[in-house]
C-alpha cells in the first residue's frame, strides 16, 4: 500500500514575533485547505493511505469530513492513534510513528521549529516541507497539491530518489558527550536566562551564531550572517560568528518586515564533523531554530558540531520533473 504522512502543526506562526512583526498570518482553517489539496494530489498518483499526525485543532478528521462530504476522498486518512501532548512531543512521536510505518514521503505544514522537530525523529523517510511559520528558511511556499503530487511520486518507489532527494545539514549540540539536541538552520547563544516564550526578537541578546546555511534574502539569525557570507544547503560546511561585539555594521531581515542593524564579526568556517567548543561565561540560553530551548550555567561547556545527519529533503520540482519524464503523469495504458 503506497502511503505518505502529514504533519500539519497548528501552533506554528502564532509565537510571540507575530505581535512583534508583520509575519503573514496562516489560521488552521488555511492549514485545512492546504492538507485538503495534499491529499486530493496525492491520492489521485496513487496514494492508498495518508496518516496524520493528531492535534488540538482535530485537522484530520475536519480534512476527512469535508472530503467526504464532497464525495472527493478516494485514500484512506488515518489520523495516529497516539497520546497527545499538544506540543512538540506531537511531531516527534507522530513522525517515529511515521518512518516505523514505512510511509514513502512526509508533507509538513510549519515552521523551522517544526521541521527541527521531525528532523529529531526520522532518519531516512523524506520529507517536503510547506510554510505556515514565522520565520521560515527550511520549509518553503508552495501550493498543497503540487507537494501532494510529489509525495505521491516519492512515494511510489519508481524513480531513483537520488535524483531529487539531498540529505540535508544540522547542527549537533553535545554536552558531556551527549547529543542533546539538534537544530537544521541556526542555534544561537543568548544572554537570555529564561526560555520563557521561548522566540528570540531581542537582537541586542545574541551573543553567537551558528548556521548550516545563510542567505541575505533568508528572514531570521541566518539572515544577519547572510549579510556577512553566503552558505547553501549543497555545501559542506556551515560557519560561526561573534554578535554584538566591535565587528562591522550591518542591516538584516531578522522578522518580517523588522531590519536590524546588527553588529557581527567575521563569519568563521566551520567544517562538517569538526567539533567547536563553547564554555559559558554567565547565565543563558541556547536557541535552535529560532527558539531558546536549552538554558546554560556558568563554566558549562557544550560542543557544536555540523554534520551531514540531516533530514533526506525532497526537491519537488525535481521530483516532478523526473515523474513526468518517465510518464508517472500519463494516463495512457
């Protein structure tokens, strides 16, 4: 049975930078529709199952009624009988649950945070991811039933994924040789003690940057080292740099709609696999994605390493692109 997963988180894009931004607003009602048409294009490529992640908002079963109402649904929705916790526990269980089920292909729906989530869960099922977050670099725009269209050919086993498939990066964060925790974009050190609401929109608390990748026309941290270097997903290495020090000025994205002027240093290139050590001088967090999660004592040290362990991500245009040359869109016999 041909199947894929949704992960359609109903949190994402309601932190606390949409009252400090002008970020688009994307309800779950949107989120709806938008799972609605991954499922109409998926299932019409041959998509027999879509599992969907449970959540406060009851996405699925709304998805499954309104489909069913209009005699459209075809595939079987099956939303995961699992504990909900109504938060990121939710991603990261529905999307084990997912990979242990063999889906071919998972659709996300949010932000960075929410990718980082299910990139702390799965370790080759590949994934397309939709923005419906506040600052947003790993999941991209795009219309849900082109992204159901490619999860279905994903899915379908025909091709040779490595055509349209790239493992991505992520930064690895150690202490006492531990691997604690991950981040897939950016993991910041802040002077902030608490991790509160947990989103940084505090520029003048950044102490350092990592990044796997940063481009200027990227919205968040990475954007303030996209204006000193530019890194891509395709190379193998990611950099690091002193914030707030006496580097050059510079202007970033770092919200929407909010440029800041920022003081950085030289970006410092950090290669894959090579361990970079941090021991705390004071108090604070460490963000990963945008959001603090790992609070830090004085003389703790953690080590930041970036490697190759990412989530396997799917080029949709590539993806489609090798469907319909090798007639996975013809309906000819």
């Amino acid at each position: 049975m041909i199947s894929i997963g949704i992960i359609a988180n109903p949190a994402s894009g309601k932190d606390i930078r949409r009252l400090v931004s002008h970020a688009t607003v994307i309800d779950n009602n949107e989120k709806i529709n938008i799972v609605e048409r991954i499922v109409l294009g998926a299932q019409a490529l041959g998509v027999e199952r879509v599992y969907m992640m449970p959540d406060s908002y009851n996405m699925g079963y709304r998805v499954e009624d309104a489909l069913n109402t209009c005699n459209e649904l075809k595939c079987d929705i099956n939303v995961i009988n699992i504990l909900r916790f109504d938060g990121m526990e939710d991603t990261v269980n529905a999307a084990k649950f997912m990979e242990e089920n063999n889906v071919g292909c998972i659709v996300t729906l949010g932000g960075d945070g929410t990718n980082r989530a299910v990139a702390k869960a799965v370790k080759d099922t590949p994934l397309i991811s939709i923005s419906t977050g506040t600052n947003n670099v790993y999941p991209v725009m795009m219309e849900g039933t082109v992204a159901g269209m490619a999860a279905a050919a994903v899915a379908s086993g025909r091709f040779d994924k490595r055509l349209f498939i790239r493992r991505d990066k992520r930064i690895e964060i150690y202490k006492d040789g531990e691997l604690i925790d991950i981040a897939l974009i950016d993991a910041v050190i802040s002077k902030d003690v608490f991790v509160g609401s947990k989103a940084i929109w505090d520029m003048d608390s950044i102490e350092k940057i990592f990044v796997t990748r940063c481009h200027p026309a990227s919205i968040g941290f990475s954007s303030i080292m996209g204006s000193k270097k530019i890194i891509t997903s395709a190379d193998d290495f990611g950099a690091y740099a002193e914030i707030n020090t006496n580097g050059s000025k510079i202007i970033a994205a770092v919200a929407a709609g909010v440029l800041s002027p920022v003081s950085i240093l030289e970006p410092v290139i950090l290669n894959l696999d090579v361990r970079h050590s941090f021991i705390a001088d004071s108090r604070g967090t460490i963000a990963l994605d945008g959001e603090r999660e790992i609070p830090f004592s004085e003389d703790q040290e953690y080590i930041f390493k970036i490697t190759r362990n990412g989530p396997n991500h799917v080029n949709v245009v590539k993806a489609l692109e090798t469907a319909q040359l090798n007639g996975f869109l013809s309906m000819e016999p």
